[in-house]
C-alpha cells in the first residue's frame, strides 16, 4: 500500500509539473515526449552502466536464450509507444485531469475484464473500492455536464439581454425607435 501512495504522490507532482511546462512554454505534445524518453533513457543508460549492476547483461543473456521473446519485446515497445502518442496530445489538449480520468478509467475496466474474463473473484471491500471509482467518474462526469449547461445559459442569457437592450422591446417586437436613432 506504501508503494502505492508514493506512486500516486509522484503521479500527482509529475502531471501538475507538466501542466505547468506546457502553459509557461507552450510546447508541443511531441515535444514534451521527446524530451521526456531522452532523459528517461540518458538515466536508464547511467543505471545500466554502474559496475554493480547486472542487468543489461542478465537481459542480453536471456534474449540469447529465448529469442523468441525478441518479438513479444517489439510489440510491448511499439504499443507503449503509440500509447504514450494518446497520452502526450491528451496532455497536451486537455490537461492531466482528463488525462488521469482517462487511465482510471482504462484501468477499472481492464481490472473488471480480467474479473469477468478469468473468472477472478473479489472481496467485498474490493466491490466497494470498485464502486468508489465508478461514483467518482460518474459524479465528475455530472458535474463537468452542469458546468457546460451552466456556462451556457450564461451566454445565451448575455446573448439576449445584449439583444434585447438594443433591438427589442419589452414585448419581444423589434424596437423601431431605436432602428430609427441608428440611422440618423
């Protein structure tokens, strides 16, 4: 459960981070990514390197081995590279809150499809976990809903007291009068 929290602090940090680079520099999606695999990969290369770590070696070792696993290796890169496409002009669009309904959401789905698939049981306070999530995208979904509708009546009331102050008059006819003091 710790590891858990520390993932989600650092989640957290990191999206609000990269709202805030793509406001005060207004870079691309592409850009961001770029940048991003570039640094990831320079501190993957710094950790391989370190003389008491053995995993690169260990790796080479068991693709010499099996190398069918080469192939599975290829489509794991080449969908986590089209995933993270999705990802980066989400962020780029719509900002890591839509981002992160997003992956929760592919995530309950893909935990409820291994359940209903594979025959998997959950406890009950795991329902009710599954539950909590549901609640919470659904009441997102309410309330992100009611904003629209709310901005735009907003509007729509702005658009008719804009026009009805200029044109119309109280009974909902064209104001003649004030057509006529236009043209003079």
């Amino acid at each position: 459960i710790m590891l858990l929290l520390i993932n989600q602090v650092i989640d957290g940090y990191v999206n609000s981070t990269q709202d805030q680079v793509f406001h005060m520099y207004k870079i691309t999606g592409q850009q961001m990514m770029f940048f991003m695999n570039i640094f990831t990969t320079l501190l993957l290369f710094a950790w391989l390197s370190m003389p008491w770590s053995q995993e690169l070696g260990l790796a080479i070792a068991f693709c010499q081995r099996h190398p069918a696993v080469l192939k599975d290796i290829l489509l794991f890169v080449s969908f986590g590279a089209l995933g993270q496409c999705f990802i980066f002009f989400t962020l780029e669009n719509f900002e890591s809150l839509v981002l992160v309904t997003i992956t929760v959401t592919r995530k309950l789905f893909t935990m409820l499809l291994s359940v209903f698939l594979f025959d998997h049981h959950l406890s009950r306070n795991q329902w009710f976990a599954v539950g909590l999530v549901f609640t919470g995208i659904g009441l997102e979904a309410y309330v992100k809903q009611a904003e629209k509708t709310k901005m735009a009546d907003r509007v729509k009331g702005r658009n008719m007291l804009n026009h009805s102050t200029n044109d119309v008059g109280l009974n909902g006819y064209k104001n003649i009068e004030s057509t006529d003091r236009r043209k003079s």
